[in-house]
C-alpha cells in the first residue's frame, strides 16, 4: 500500500497544500475551459477566428469576454503555480524561493491584468 | 525515481532529463514537465502576440497571414500535442489523487496516451490538409 500511495500526486516540500490542491482543481476545470476557449475560437466560425474583424465582432458577446477572462485567470494561476513546484525541485535557498514567490506573483497578476485590459479592449472597439 | 516526487534537491531537477531507467511513471512524470514548460513557453507568447489586436486590424491579420506557412503550424501541432498529452495525462493526475484508479493507473495511462496520439494524428492531418 506504501508504495502505492508514493505514486500519487502530494504537495512538495515547500508547497502548501492549498496551493497543492488550486494546481490539482485549475487542471481539471483547464480540461474543461480550454475545450470550450477552442470551440469558441476554431469551430463555431467556419474556419476559426482568422480575422481582426472576426475577433471584434466575437468579443462583442460578454460571455465570451467572462469567459476567456475566466480561462485567462485559471490557466496563468495553474501554469505559474507548477512552474513553481518545477523551480521547487532545485531546492531554492529561502530568500531565492522568496523572489520566486515575488517574480511569479507579479507575472500572474500582471499576466491577467493585461489579458482582462486587452480582452475589454477588444469588447469596446 | 518514485521518490523524487516529493523530495526537492539540486540533482532532482536535472534527473528528469535522463532517459535511462525510467519505469512508466517516470515517463509520465518527464512527459508531463516538459509539456508542461512548452504550454507555458506558449501561454506567455500568445498572449503577447495577441497584443497585436488591441493595434488594429494591420497587425493582427499580417500576423495570421505569416502564421499559414508550414513550420509556424507544426509549431501549432506542438502545442495543440502538448495540450492534449498534458491534459489526459493530468486527468490522471487528478483522478488517483481522489482516490480514483490508483491501483490500475498504468493501465489509464497507457490507454490515456493511446488516445492522445490518436487525437494527436487527426489534427494533424487536418491542420495540414486544411
């Protein structure tokens, strides 16, 4: 049984659990809001999304803006938090881990500042 | 190899390069890391990229034009592989950490994988061919 439970997914040393388990629930619910990101954006227009003006008259629809903002903010949460776990394993001294937590923190939320910017941009031309 | 799971060091890091004796799960483990890091590699790109839109039509649909030449979309058929290997090899992931299929979870890897190549060869082939 020891074995067994070794093989399955557990915070790293380091890694709170909660965060353990935002990177465990982004993942499944990434599954789900990516498969609707690319219906959305390939399959619902013949041929996809190919045009500037495509693109605008799409984002006109808020709940395409709520959800490529809700994907947006999953999939930079989700990427930024394994990144971490990944940096984890180089067992950073405390201080480097604490810049890391700084540098992943401001690219997250930069990151989706400047997606919900570009995302209302795009609704309002 | 099952232990570095959880136990961080310097060597740890560099060991998931290494080819040589993984059993399956130290391939599910260096297929899901560097799926993991290109998805993020692209994540961040595209979203500069699609910067462009806030510009106005010229960049936008110049970009998409130089997107149609034959290595921009293998680039394309990386990701759309890496998101597909990356997200049923995490629904695996996921699945034994509440417990499900823990015991048989070489079995749904393997399946899981099946499927993922399958999924991988029908867009390729449509990418291609569109």
């Amino acid at each position: 049984m020891s074995t067994i439970i070794q093989n399955i997914s557990k915070p790293r040393a380091g890694e709170s659990t909660w965060l353990w388990l935002i990177k465990i629930l982004t993942g499944g619910l990434l599954v789900i809001l990516l498969l609707v990101h690319l219906i959305v954006n390939h399959f619902v227009v013949e041929g996809g999304l190919m045009t500037y003006a495509n693109v605008v008259a799409y984002f006109q629809n808020p709940w395409i803006v709520f959800m490529e903002i809700c994907f947006l903010a999953t999939v930079v949460s989700h990427s930024l938090i394994a990144l971490r776990s990944i940096l984890l394993d180089m067992n950073p001294a405390p201080n480097v881990l604490n810049i890391i937590n700084w540098v992943l923190g401001v690219v997250g939320v930069g990151a989706v500042v400047y997606g919900v910017w570009l995302a209302l941009t795009i609704a309002s031309k | 190899m099952e232990s570095q799971h959880n136990q961080p060091s310097p060597g740890k890091f560099w060991n998931w390069f290494n080819p040589v004796g993984r059993k399956t799960g130290g391939w599910a483990f260096i297929l899901n890391r560097i799926t993991a890091l290109g998805l993020t590699f692209y994540l961040f790109l595209h979203l500069i990229v699609l910067g462009q839109l806030a510009k106005g039509p010229e960049g936008y649909d110049s970009f998409i034009a130089l997107m149609k030449n034959p290595i921009a979309v293998f680039g394309e058929l990386l990701v759309v592989a890496a998101g597909i290997i990356h997200g049923l090899n995490g629904i695996r992931i996921a699945l034994t950490t509440f417990g499900v299929s823990i015991s048989t979870q070489k079995q749904l890897f393997y399946a899981l994988m099946a499927i993922a190549l399958i999924a991988i060869l029908f867009f390729g082939i449509r990418m291609f061919t569109a």
